[in-house]
C-alpha cells in the first residue's frame, strides 16, 4: 500500500461552462501550483482532454512528478461518480455520455475519480472546510443555479444511479410555481438562485412603485450582486427580496432536515455570503417550519472555503477517498 | 465470534400504542412463537418491561433458551437507535426517556438495539422482504400515520441525532395546508394516511352532493377502508378520493427520489394495498413531478411482508445487524 506521505498531492479539475480551472492541492488544501483553459472552445472532449493535460503535465512536473499525485478528482456538471462520465450536461459542448475519468486515466496513468460541481464541493468542505470531522451534513450551493451534495454517515449520497442530491429541483411552490430551467415548475433553483434572485428584483419592481435603488439599473440587466448593494445602503425593496428568498429557503431546510437529520447544512456561493440580509429570514422560515424534534439541532453555516479556491479544492478532496488498490 | 450457526434466532418486539407484539424469529423470516400483551395498562415501563419479559421467556425457553438468541430488536414509536431509548412518544404512557433497550438488555442478558417502528419496517424488508440485495431505496408505511425508513449505501439513515427520515412530515401544501398532528400545517401526513384519505372523504363530501355509497356512512365514521371498498364498486367519489391522495403522494415521491435516488421506493400499510386506484395516480403524479435524469428509473413496490407478521419481523431484523464484539 502506497502511504500519502509518498504521493503526497491531488490533483483536482474543475470543469465549468467557461473555464476549466485546475491545480495541485496537498494534504492541507493548500493549492501549490493552478492553471486554466476555456471549456468551450475545443470541438470534442478528446481535443479538450489533451488541451487540459497540456497545461496540467508541467504543474504535476514542477511539484515532483506524476509519482508524488496520488490521484484526480473531477468536478463536472452532471458528473457520475460510479461510470466517471459526464452525461448530457446542458451546458457543455460534448454531448451524449462522456467518459471523462477513463480519458485522463489513459493520458496521465493517475488514478482519477469524477463527481458533479456539488457533491465535489461537500467532499471539499469536509476534507478542508467547515464540514471537517462531521458525518452527517448537507451541502447546498447557491450559484446560478442550486446545487447540493449530501454526506450521510460519512459518505457522500449518490444514489442508485450516481446522480442523487438534486435538491434545487425540489419543488418548493405546487401552486404558480416558477418556470424552472429543468422544465418543471416551482424548484427552489427557481427563487434561491443568483438568478432566482433577480427574478424575484424584477417581479418586485413591476409589482409596485415604490423608490428603490434597483430602479437605476435596467430591469433585465440587475443582478444579485446588485441587490446585496442595495440592501447594504438599506434598501427596503432589495431587504424585501432577500426576507422572501431567506423565507423559502427556510422552508425548503426544514423539508431537507427531515430526511437526513443533519449536523450542519452548509451554504456556498454568492447568496450565502449576503450576511443577515439573508440568514435572518432564512433561519426565521427554518425555525417556523421545522418539526418538533429538529427543533434547533443542525447548524446553518457558511462555506469556510475561499471561493476562488473552492472548486479546485472540492474535486481535488475526491482523490484523497480513491482506495488503494496496491 | 459467535455465528448464526450457534445463535440462530432473534427477537423482535413491536410496541404499539395498543398492543405489543413479540417473537422469536429465524434467519428466512419463520415466526416460530410469538405472543402479545396490552401496551397501555403497564403504570411505569419498568412494569411493562417486565411484563413483556415474563411473556417472552418461555417462548424462548422453547426454542432453546437465551444462548440461542442472536440479538433483541425493538420497534417502537420515536425510538432512537444511538441511544436505546424512546423519547416524548405522545402514544405511550410512560412520558420523557425511557432508556428501553437498556431495560431488556438488564433483565434477559441479551444484546438489545432499537429504532422507530418505519425504520424496522425497512429494516425487515431489505431482510426478508421486497428490498433483499437493495442498496438503496426508502420505505414508506401508510397507516394511522405516514412514517419512512430511509437506506442508503446498505445502512439505514439515522441522521446526526438518530431520528432521520421524517417524510410525513414533509410539507406538500405549503397554501392552506391541512393542520397536522405534529402541528405544523400541510405535512404529507395529513393528506397520505389512513386518516387523511378519511379527512378527504369527508372534504369532498361536503364540497359536493354528487350520489356516493359513502353517503350511506355517518361522515364522521368513515375509514379509509370504506372509500377502498366503495372503489371496488365503482363509487366514482371514493375513486376521486384515490386520486387525490395519489397525487400528492406521487408528487411527494418525486422529491424524495431527488434526495436519495433510490432503487425503489417500497410502500407498506392499508393504503398500499389499494391496488391500482392509488398506484395509478401516484404514477402517473410522480412521472409528471420527476425531474428528467430520475425519470423511470425508480421502482414503486409494495411490501412483500405480510400485515400481521411485518412489525414483528421488522424488528427481529435489527438484531441482526448487531455487531458481535466476542
């Protein structure tokens, strides 16, 4: 058996719509060498695999070599953990089922195991995070869209067919719910998003006339970041939309607590850095909805990964859980 | 370490807010003895304990006595499987914690563990039941409330304090929701139980005066077997009641399939034998409420245990589950 203190490193990539970020983490989570590329611009997943070893090779030779890696590990949307393919991710150039893992395995000969964004992220947390030495937690990440990754007794959930944790797609509002980007109606992706959110700024803005500084900014160009600035110089309308989005988001907590009786539930992203605009309504909604017994157990924290850093460092934190087969 | 061979049977002890139920189990799930006592009229549980104790002895004693006996499992309702005990059960007399598990271990010397009674019913179903060789996949027992038992990667879901897997109380109307038992307001509970589908009959019979069998029935008398029976015989309104019901129950489903992704969703208790009038608009609810990559994947199966065995056997099969520490 092969001790980490021999292949002291990982190596974690994380693929995105845009970029492709990667870099060379050790057990610390420190990152010692990264380095990206476009995602979009090679025409097939062989041209974009090579494209991204080209890059990768000299960071793995300037930290010692392929021998000191002990392995890959692969964020993507609609990553599966058990086949290491991505399958029919909508916001990709390849389509159909890809064999990611499989293809760096055969250019680099490292082990290399691949998840989606979300689950990544909860490894992440729990290997370097706020997650560290917690068995039971759910991972929640407020992006564009909403992701999640669920951790229960020590190991992440990914199901019967490697894709479980979809939380975002749980529907939230039955009756007038929001067109989803999924094709339902109602999902919590659809309010508790950085999409979500501005939605929710424009339908607030066309519901009634009061001032707001939101009102300076077109309609179709706000964004959340824009509504976290306005309810900093204490706009009512901007605190409006996040007591409603904290509101549901709440609501939505108290559902997720009842399934897996979690320690903690851990926020990521733009949305979960919005201070008490956003906890105070939310752990309000949490409180008001949550059943007796779960009354005041799981903790709601925030992500203690650096954001820049986070997406690296969650697919890197896989590669530390692939076993040894010498 | 002690095998099977030498200690080839368990015990399981179901206690219901009425009876409690116990008996000597073998490793295909044979009842060999069983017996019962009244649950109620025992003043203190220590009374209780040793009222069952003194029913169970003999039938052990007939099957060769203690050194026979594997383990000791216990079914009961808010049972906590980390501590042995039952906490706040509001169907019980004996109020506060009561160190259960404790107490049997005491008096007969045997390895005693314990868990709410829908976490022994998947328990008993993975191990003699329709979900043998499953992984994954969530029980759901339908009777005078709506309880889960959730398994994951093989082990069953406590959650970070022992009570996971909540799903009746799973809010599915979130707009003027029923009043729950729990009381909050529009859990799958009120809607999917025996007494919800009894709440709706009496709902939709006064919302309208179309002729129905059920109408033969004092409105507050009504079970949910009469709306099962009423079905059978073409009672349109009984079938609209199944509809409802499935409905929701299906869309309720499709969430939880978000969540775990499970194998199969395992469905036990009075409702579940309603046949096609509820499985067809759960179906139906729940192929329309699936997110896209779930669809078709998960099978809705219905318990292969029979009724009076099941909670006997649900909680014989925990105490196969212990850990020898010989």
């Amino acid at each position: 058996m092969t001790s980490n203190m021999e292949k002291p490193y990982v190596v974690g990539i994380d693929i995105g719509g845009t970029n492709t970020v990667f870099g060379i983490v050790d057990a610390r989570g420190t990152i010692l060498a990264s380095d990206s590329i476009k995602t979009q611009i090679h025409a097939t997943a062989d041209k974009y695999v090579d494209a991204v070893c080209e890059r990768l090779l000299p960071l793995i030779q300037s930290q010692g070599g392929i021998e000191k890696i002990k392995g890959i590990g692969v964020g993507a949307p609609n990553g599966n953990y058990y086949s290491g393919t991505i399958e029919f991710a909508p916001n990709l150039p390849w389509k159909g089922v890809i064999s990611l893992a499989a293809m760096f395995e055969e250019r680099l000969s490292i082990p290399t195991v691949l998840t989606n964004d979300a689950n990544a992220a909860a490894i992440g947390e729990m290997t370097y995070g706020a997650a560290r030495g917690m068995k039971d937690f759910i991972m929640i990440t407020l992006g564009t869209g909403v992701g999640s990754g669920i951790v229960i007794n020590g190991q992440l959930v990914y199901g019967h067919d490697g894709f479980a944790g979809e939380l975002g797609h749980v529907v939230v509002r039955r009756e007038n719910g929001r067109m989803c980007g999924c094709g339902r109606k109602g999902c919590l992706e659809a309010y508790c998003s950085a999409t979500g959110v501005a939605r929710t700024a424009r339908e607030m803005l066309q519901a009634n006339s009061d001032a707001s500084l939101l009102r300076d900014i077109p309609a179709e160009s706000i964004m959340s970041k824009d509504v976290y600035d306005a309810a900093v110089k204490g706009d009512k309308l901007a605190r409006e939309i996040f007591n409603f989005t904290g509101e549901i988001l709440g609501e939505a907590l108290a559902d997720f607590i009842a399934f897996s009786s979690p320690e903690a539930i851990i926020l990521f992203g733009g949305l979960a850095k919005s201070g008490d605009y956003i906890m105070n309504p939310l752990k309000k909604a949490l409180d008001e909805n949550i059943l007796n017994i779960f009354k005041g157990k799981a903790k709601i924290l925030i992500s203690e990964l650096k954001d820049s850093d986070a997406a690296v460092l969650g697919a890197s934190a896989l590669a530390w859980e692939i076993k040894d087969l010498s």
